[in-house]
C-alpha cells in the first residue's frame, strides 16, 4: 500500500509531500490499518470545496472551523 500525505499552507506556504510504501515493512499491518481507520472516520461526512476568487480549501466534516460551517450554511441557503 502506499501512502501519501501533502501538507500545505501555513505561515510561509511551503508544501510537503512525503510518501510511505508499506510493501515489505515488517510493521505494514499497523500502518495499513491507520490508514483505513484514517479514511473511514470522515466516509459519512460532506465534503467541500470553497472557492473564493482564486483561493480554494478543501474541507470535510467534522473539521469545518466556525467560520467555514457558517459561510458553507449560507451559500448553501442563499447562493444560486
């Protein structure tokens, strides 16, 4: 299994990207499963996309902050 995690944003908005291939890891079955528990505790959630002109954030929840349940709550009602 290989896994991807890009990090990005932050202060001075540098990205990361680091890979993991847990392919003949002796502790691949404890990675392994992380990830699925990682993937499956947001399977139920929305998941969204906020543009702002040029700026885009992907979110899903439970990990909106205040501010983006409240503006994604108004788009939603209000928008076209």
């Amino acid at each position: 299994m290989l896994i991807t995690v890009t990090r990005s944003g932050g202060f001075t908005g540098v990205e990361k990207t680091r890979e993991l291939d847990t392919d003949g890891r002796a502790d691949a079955a404890r990675w392994e499963e992380l990830a699925h528990r990682a993937l499956a505790a947001t399977a139920d959630g929305f998941h969204y996309r906020i543009t702002v002109d040029d700026q885009v954030l992907d979110v899903q929840d439970p990990y909106l902050s205040e501010e983006q349940r409240a503006l994604v709550r108004a788009v939603l009602g209000e928008g076209a």
